[in-house]
C-alpha cells in the first residue's frame, strides 16, 4: 500500500512539473530526498499524528527520557525502555519503497509512450 501511495504522489509531483527523486548516497544515513521527506510527512500525519519524528526538538525529549529513566528504581529500569517511541524515529516510508514506487512509475511512462 505504501508503495501504490508513493507511485500515486510521485505521478502528481511529476504531472506539476516537479521531480520525485530519492538520495543514492548511502554514506549519508539521515540525508532524505524533499519527496521523500514529503510522502513521509503526509503518511505521519494521516497514520500516526501523535508521532513526535518532526518536532524540532527531539534531542530535548530524549534527554527528558534518560533523566526519568535515571531516576526510576533499579528494578524498574529494565522493564522500561530509555528510548523514543520507533513512531517517533522510524519513517514510515522506507527508500525500498521509493524505489519500488519509482521504478513502476517509469515502468508505466514507458508503456504509455508509444
């Protein structure tokens, strides 16, 4: 389904004169495309709206939960994670599925160009 969303909004990006494209470097782990970053947000807020992956101040809540995790009882602290929700680092939209979403969408222009 993911990948069908993609194909489908990288068809109107291109019909609008834009270009749906992925990063190819993969030295640079958290460098992400302008659509992927995009289809990634709008999927966010239509699924998971609660998901805190944006907010400018991510670095401050992890620093909030290794202090409370800190300050939890011995017994406790391995019962109870010291990270961030994967809602609030994992993208939903992975670049698999940019590349898939792609490929199909330059399988289709090359069958509809006679």
């Amino acid at each position: 389904m993911i990948v069908v969303y993609v194909a489908e909004v990288a068809d109107i990006w291109r019909s609008a004169g834009l270009r749906p494209t992925r990063v190819f470097n993969r030295s640079c782990v958290g460098k992400r495309s302008k659509f992927h970053h995009f289809v990634d947000l709008v999927l966010t807020a239509i699924v998971e709206p609660q998901s805190r992956r944006y907010d400018s101040n991510l670095d401050a809540a992890k620093q909030q939960i290794l202090a409370a995790h800190a300050r939890l009882p011995d017994s406790l602290r391995p019962e109870v994670a010291a990270t961030l929700r994967h809602c609030d680092v994992e993208w939903l939209v992975s670049d698999d599925h940019l590349k898939k979403a792609l490929r199909e969408l330059v399988q289709k222009k090359a069958v509809d160009t006679p």
